[in-house]
C-alpha cells in the first residue's frame, strides 16, 4: 500500500472542506493498513492442497475403504455363516441367537438361568460360536 499524501484543492475550494476530505481519506488508509494487517491471505488450490491434501488420496482412507469393503462382505455372508454354524453346532447357533438376536437386551446371566449352566460357561460357549463364525468368515475370504 503506498503512504498517504495530503490532498490540495487550491483556492477555489473552501479550507474546511479539504481538511474534512483529508480527514476521511487518512481514517480510510488507516482502515486499510489495519484491514491488511488482520487480513487472511488468499492462497490457490494447489498451495492449500500441498498442506492439507484430499482424504481420498491418502494411503490411510484406501486402507479404511478396504476394511469398510470387508465389513460389508462379511454382514453379507453373515445369514450363511449362521447357517452353516446352525447344521454344525445346534447349543452354540441358538446361544448366539438368543443372545445377540433377541427383542429385548438379555443378560448372560438369564441366559445362565435359563440354559441351566454357569456364568463361565454361557461366555466360553459364545465365545466358541464367535470363533466358528470367525473361521466360516477365513473360510469364505479365502474362496
């Protein structure tokens, strides 16, 4: 920005007047230098880029894709998963069944009381099934 020069009119304009046209043109240059001064500066594209790049770019969001793409496979063979779990293992199917699939939050403890079983194993045999699942799951993914 370049310095402020004092503005003359000559004669023909009234003193009052000029000093009044100065005084509003050095409050807008004062303006001006403290506008610059707080101002963002305004960068392209690419500059921002080189230090904020696209997600989408990035090693780590392909990574993510991969195991959202995977997660979505799996929920999608889950109904097999199950039913190979349920020809194989009849207790552990309806455990899991009972367990994760209900209406209602059921504890492991009603299961325990229902099943007639301890606490202990009511959570060996879910955690059983979860493994068999996890194997069908390796099964299938290696197709």
């Amino acid at each position: 920005m370049e310095k402020f020069f004092y503005k003359h009119f000559g004669d023909d304009v009234p003193l009052a007047i000029e000093k009044e046209y100065n005084r509003l043109l050095i409050q807008e240059y004062n303006q001006d230098l403290r506008e610059q001064k707080n101002r963002v500066q305004t960068i392209n594209f690419d500059e921002v880029t080189e230090f904020f790049p696209d997600p989408a770019t990035l090693p780590t969001f392909e990574y993510e894709q991969e195991l959202e793409r995977l997660h979505r496979r799996r929920l999608d063979f889950l109904p097999k998963a199950l039913e190979l779990l349920h020809q194989e293992h009849l207790d552990l199917y309806n455990l899991v069944i009972e367990y994760f699939f209900s209406d209602g939050k059921v504890s492991l403890t009603a299961l325990a009381e229902v099943h007639e079983m301890s606490l202990d194993k009511i959570r060996y045999r879910i955690k059983l099934a979860k493994k068999k699942l996890k194997e069908y799951y390796d099964l299938h993914e290696m197709k």
